[in-house]
C-alpha cells in the first residue's frame, strides 16, 4: 500500500484527498486542503474532476461550519 504522507508536493485535492482530510481530524491539514481545492478550482473550471472537487469541499465546509 502506498504511503500518501510521503509524497513531495500537494495531493490533487479529488474527493478522496478532501474526504480523507476530513477525517483526519487534523486542523492544520483540513486547512491545508481546504485552500489548495480552492485554488484548484480556480484553476481549472473544465477539468473532469472540478465537480467531484467541488462537490467534496462543499462537503467538508458544510461539516465545519464555514
């Protein structure tokens, strides 16, 4: 199984990365996670993944309160 937290650089912020930051627990992470979708978004409105994207952040802020 690969190790994520290895990895040099940002994780494409999918669904998964985003879902799996939330249940990390992690405050700093979620943070982290949470600018780095956004500025994805940004960046790339046609992309295949930009709903699923969406669609997780939406759900993380949506569970934080934001």
């Amino acid at each position: 199984m690969e190790n994520r937290e290895s990895h040099v650089g940002p994780i494409m912020p999918y669904g998964l990365a985003i879902r799996e930051a939330q249940a990390s627990g992690d405050a700093a992470r979620i943070q982290q996670t949470t600018e780095h979708a956004r500025r994805w978004l940004q960046d790339n409105a046609g992309h295949e993944k930009h709903g699923e994207v969406q669609a997780a952040l939406r759900e993380l802020e949506e569970s934080r309160g934001s």
